[in-house]
C-alpha cells in the first residue's frame, strides 16, 4: 500500500485533490485556544513563538474555508472527525454542524480553577457525510485519553 503526504498550506493543498475520494477524514486543526496574547516561558520556547499557527486573525473565516473545501473531499457515506476546544464549541456547532459529538475525557492537563469548572474534556465533532455506519457492537462516545504532555 502506498502512501502520500502533501505538506503545505491546507488552503492551496486542498485544491489540488479531486473531490469524493476521501474514505475517512480526520482533522486536528488550529482552534484558537493555545494562546491568549501572552508570551508564556516554557522550557526553551516562548509560548507564543511556538505556537504562532494557533494565533489566527479570524478563527472562524479560516476554519469555515477549510471545512467547506474539506467537506467535498470526503466520498458519499464517510465519516468526517474535527479535533475540536471547549472553549469555541458554539463557533464549532456553527461551522461543522456534527451529528454527533464525542468526548476526549483527560484528566491530566487540565486547565481552569479560580472558581470555574475545570477544562477537561474536549469535543471531537462527528461529521456524516451520507449514512456512514460504524462497524457492529457498541462504541462509546466518551473516549478517555491521557492529553500528551510536552516537554
Ligand atoms: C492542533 S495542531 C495538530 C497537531 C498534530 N495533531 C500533531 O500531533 O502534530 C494544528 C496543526 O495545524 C497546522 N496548521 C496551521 N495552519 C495550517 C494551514 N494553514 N495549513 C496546514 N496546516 C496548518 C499547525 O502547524 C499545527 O501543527
């Protein structure tokens, strides 16, 4: 079996696939939640150095231009999954608007306190393209993962 990676801006990359070849797509894109403005030290990065892809001009127009080109890569019946934030769930709602949502439950990582509840799960939004169906038997929509951990 043979694969190819293409590596660029996913805005020109996507051009240059067909449409209706995808049978699965899975997406962890920017959402906006990495940074807040502030440069945080962390090891030998300043936080926002590092994360400078997550520092959008427009959340939300860049994240509806790469899902409508996206979405018609995906053939008729598959599954569409986005690694989605808490934090932007109503921008997410809006833009991908999923069948289903399911939870990555974390427990380590978890951001919050000062009176607020903690941020310790994030969605995976469930886009159908058509009636994709999962294999038979059950399957959890709350997924528990420990978060990665960076150095
Ligand atoms: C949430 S991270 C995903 C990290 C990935 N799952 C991994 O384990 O390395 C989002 C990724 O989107 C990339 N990215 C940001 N803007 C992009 C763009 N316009 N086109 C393609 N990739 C982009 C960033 O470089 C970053 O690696």
């Amino acid at each position: 079996m043979e694969g190819l990676l293409l590596k660029g801006d996913c805005l020109q990359v996507l051009k240059d696939i067909d449409n209706n070849i995808a049978d699965l797509i899975i997406v962890d894109p920017p959402y906006g939640v990495l940074t807040n403005g502030k440069v945080v030290k962390k090891g030998n990065y300043e936080i926002d150095d590092y994360f400078e892809w997550d520092m959008l001009e427009d959340l939300q127009q860049f994240t509806t231009e790469w899902f409508e080109k996206l979405y018609n890569k995906a053939k008729e019946d598959s599954f569409i999954y986005i690694f989605w934030s808490q934090k932007y769930m109503r921008m997410g709602y809006e833009i991908f608007n999923p069948d289903r949502v399911i939870f990555w439950h974390y427990k380590n990582l978890t951001l919050g306190g000062n009176g607020d509840f903690s941020y310790d799960y994030d969605p995976i939004f469930v886009v159908k393209k058509g009636n994709p169906k999962l294999s038979k038997g059950k399957h959890s929509s709350i997924l528990q993962f420990t978060k990665p951990q960076s150095n």
